[in-house]
C-alpha cells in the first residue's frame, strides 16, 4: 500500500492506494482540484456540500460520454459500416464462389 497526498480545494487530503498507482490517483485529484476551481466562488457552502457538486459535476461529464460512446453512429460513420458491410457481403461470396471451384475441380 502507498499513500498520496492530495490537494484539493486548498486543503490537503492523505489517501491510500495500491503500489503503482499513485500517480493515477493523483491525477484524479488534480481533475477533482480543478473542478472546484472552475465552480468559481462558493463561500458559504460547507466543504461537503462542495464536494458534492464537484462530484456531481464529474459524474455528470461521464454520463455524457458513456452515452456519447452508446449512441448510434453518426452519418459518416454509418456510411462507413454500410461500406464495410458491402465489402463483408463481396467477401463471402468470393469465398464461396473459391470453395465451389475448388470442389468442382
């Protein structure tokens, strides 16, 4: 076990991780500071209560993506799969049309 010492929001937080992958953990930290920072000012607010809404706001962003990564593809992308599955049809039937000649031979 390793630990990494955090800085987020201006305090500083001690973390355990496993070996190797401190540096990961750290860069989570960083995304974490800088997503407080974007929040602008939020005097008043418990460090909790701010936690939170950094929190949310990263779970929001990967929502998005895994929603942008299960969409359907886009027109030029389904072109392209319509163009690869043509040539997957060509494929076959050549290979078929192979196995015919070689079975009459």
């Amino acid at each position: 076990m390793s630990n990494v010492d955090l800085s987020i929001g201006g305090r500083s937080f001690m973390v355990a991780c496993a070996a190797g992958e401190e540096a990961h953990i750290a860069g989570l930290g960083r995304m974490i500071d800088a997503k407080l920072a974007a929040m602008g000012d939020v005097t008043g607010q418990s460090e909790s209560r701010v936690l939170l809404f950094a929190a949310l706001l990263l779970a929001d962003e990967l929502h998005d993506l895994r929603l942008k990564v299960q969409s359907p593809p886009s027109g030029d992308d389904a072109s392209v799969l319509g163009a690869l599955d043509r040539l997957a049809e060509r494929l076959e039937k050549l290979a078929l049309d192979l196995e015919d000649e070689g079975e009459a031979a």
